[in-house]
C-alpha cells in the first residue's frame, strides 16, 4: 500500500517537473538572455551638422607703451637739493620736479644785469656825443667825421648793450634750468638720483622719465604670411585705408582679464624684419584712470569673422594620440571614425573643424567613449537649434 502511494505522488509530481523548466526557459527567452541583451541596439543622441556664423578670436603678444615717454635730464651741472615728487606719481605739465642747486648760474645773472647797466651808460655817453658833436659839424666849426666818428662809436656801445641783454637771457635761461618741469601731463617713473646728487647734461640716466598714458600703444608682430593674408582679405588702396576697415580689438592683461576699453589698430611698419620675418602693428586704447602702465604686457585679441563654420560640440569627439575624432553615422545605422582637424572656439565648448566633417553629417552627440567603429546604434535625433543656440553670435557662452 506504501509504495502504491508513493507511485501515485511521483505520477502527479512529474508533470509539474518537466513543466517547470520549459516555463525557465520561455520567461528567459521573452525577457531576453545575455547574448540577447549583448545584441540589442542602443539609443544614442545624434546631431545633425548645420553650417553656423561665429567669430573666432586671434591672440598676440604685445608689449604696452604710453602715448609719451620722455626721459627728464638736466640741462646744467649742478646738486639735487629738493625732489618735488615721488615715483608712480601723477604730473602735471608744467610742474615741479627737481630743484638743482647751481650757485654759478645766479652769479652769471648779475653779473650779466651789471654789464647791462655798463652797457647802458656807454650807451647814454655816446649819444651825448653825437649830439654835442652834431650843432659843431653844421656850423662848420668840426669836420664831418668827427659827427660820423661819434655816431659809430654810439652804435658800437648799443651793440654792446644788445650783447649784454643776450647774456642777461642766456643766464637766466640756465637759472631756470635749475628748476626741473615736466613737460607733459603723466606718471612719474623711477628716481635713481637722491637729494645731494652730483648731476649734469652728461649723467647716463635720466632724473626720472615721466610717461603720458592717456593713451597707451600695443605693440604687437604679424609674420610675412599673416600680413600678405591681410592685404589680400581687406579692402583700400593703401595700408592706411585697410586699417581703418579693421573691426576693434581688446587687451588681455597678464592676469588674464579683458581691458574694459576697445582699441584700434591704427599702425603698421612698412618694412619686414629681415632678422624676425615679422611685421610690427600698433593699436591704440584709452586708458582713463591711467590704470595701465607703460612698460605692461598683455594680448591683443583680434576677432575675426567666420561664415558657415562646421561646428561641433567638444563633447561629441574623443583624442587618441594626440588626434581628434568623432562618430559618424552612416545610412546603416552603424558609426564610423573619423578624423578632425579642428580649431578652438573661445567658449571652450565647441570646435570649428576645418577638415573632416560636411554640412549635413549626422554625428553622436553622446556617450562616444562606449562606441567603436562599425557599431550599430539607434539614432536619436536632437534639434540643432538647441544645441548652436548655446553659442552667439561672438562665439562665446
């Protein structure tokens, strides 16, 4: 009886067995297995390459200069005995710098004005001659010559008197060489002489050199090819004329923040450094405040406008060894490598690329890293309007 029943359970078991795989092996194959999920094809974002407008920027080193640099020397050998300023100071034209104590000067001026009243008097003398002469010589009591003879003499003494004033001036000039003035409205450079200084017109430095920067000048070089490109590309008959067609320029300062005022290119050398193959060019900027200082270093940036670019975002390409690629995707469906070559765009976001890419390509927009050559994908398609609406019209974010 035992086993009867035994019997009986396996038969009512056995159909629950051999059902219960079949039912493993149909969940499986509906959800899908690991060679199944190994093939299934994956979404991607792909963008469709349109032509945009942009502007890329040029960037030159350049060093800064003021409007005016003079070098303030002295004219007279003498001591420093007052310094009216100190250096970084702001001028103004025309005020006091230096006094040099030259004590032979103030003596050349008296001397000079008491030779002027020694003048004066023979002066005075020889007139009285001449008319005390003049009545005799028309009466005929004198000769003629003794009038001619006295008028000469009086002419000599009022030469000697106009030479004596030319002295008096000269020596009032070197006196007022003793008080230094600048010349024009600026800043005052270095100072390298102290009070008591021997200085003279012959001392190697300068007293101090006071820079006009008002305005300041960038200076900056172009190679030989850059400028051809350039008397090729703008319009006007004379260097001059394509100057002015150029648009404003900006300064990078060295601590990498954009001057707030715009410059222009107003300068070009006429003749090629045989030694650098280069052309120097000068802009000009205003500096109010006078928060630039000659002597500076910086960028000029120099935009330049580009039409139907090929952009594409930096997300959307990879490096190996130093190229650049992205994905591709073909009418398959499947993706193909290629190789950019590419210029950077200012917002560090995009790439202009220069070969590789047509108006038209479709590329992956994301998630490159995963892809290789030849994989199948299935395309998602993002608005290109999305995208290139993150860049204006500069070229920047």
């Amino acid at each position: 009886m035992h086993i009867l029943k035994h019997l009986r359970t396996l038969f009512l078991l056995l159909p629950l067995i051999i059902f219960q795989p079949a039912c493993g092996k149909k969940d499986n194959k509906a959800t899908g297995g690991p060679a199944a999920q190994a093939n299934q094809v994956k979404p991607y974002p792909v963008l469709d390459i349109i032509p945009q407008s942009t502007t890329l920027y040029d960037d030159y080193p350049a060093t800064v200069q003021g409007q005016q640099n003079i070098e303030i020397r002295p004219k007279i050998d003498g001591y420093i005995e007052k310094i009216y300023v100190d250096e970084g100071a702001t001028v103004r034209k025309g005020q006091l710098l230096f006094y040099i104590r030259a004590p032979q000067y103030e003596q050349g001026v008296r001397t000079a004005r008491a030779t002027i009243n020694i003048a004066q008097a023979d002066v005075n003398s020889a007139s009285m001659q001449v008319n005390k002469v003049r009545p005799l010589v028309e009466k005929d009591i004198i000769s003629k010559f003794e009038l001619e003879s006295a008028q000469f003499n009086l002419q000599a003494k009022q030469a000697a008197l106009s030479q004596a004033k030319a002295t008096l001036a000269n020596a009032q000039i070197n006196l007022a060489y003793t008080k230094v003035l600048s010349p024009v409205n600026g800043v005052v450079g270095l100072i390298p002489y102290k009070i008591g200084s021997l200085v003279s017109s012959n001392t190697a430095e300068p007293l101090t050199t006071v820079s006009n920067i008002g305005n300041i000048y960038a200076y900056f070089s172009i190679n030989e090819k850059q400028a051809l490109e350039f008397a090729k590309t703008t319009r006007g008959a004379t260097s001059k004329e394509r100057l002015a067609t150029l648009p404003p320029v900006s300064l990078v300062l060295s601590n990498g923040t954009e001057f707030p005022y715009k410059g222009k290119i107003e300068a070009a050398s006429g003749l090629i450094n045989t030694e650098t193959g280069s052309v120097s060019v000068r802009a000009t900027f205003q500096n109010p405040g006078n928060v630039i200082r000659s002597g500076s270093s910086g960028l000029v940036r120099i935009p330049r406008s580009v039409d139907s670019a090929v952009m594409i975002p930096q997300k959307a390409t990879y490096e190996v060894q130093g190229k650049r690629f992205a994905y591709v995707v073909e009418s398959t469906g499947t993706v193909k490598s290629v190789e950019l070559q590419t210029i950077d765009v200012d917002n560090g976001q995009f790439f202009i690329v220069v070969k590789g890419l047509q108006p038209g390509d479709k590329i992956v927009l994301e998630g490159v890293a995963s892809l290789k050559d030849g994989a199948s994908i299935k395309p998602v398609m993002v608005k290109s309007d999305s995208i290139y609406a993150k860049i204006d019209r500069k070229g920047a974010m």
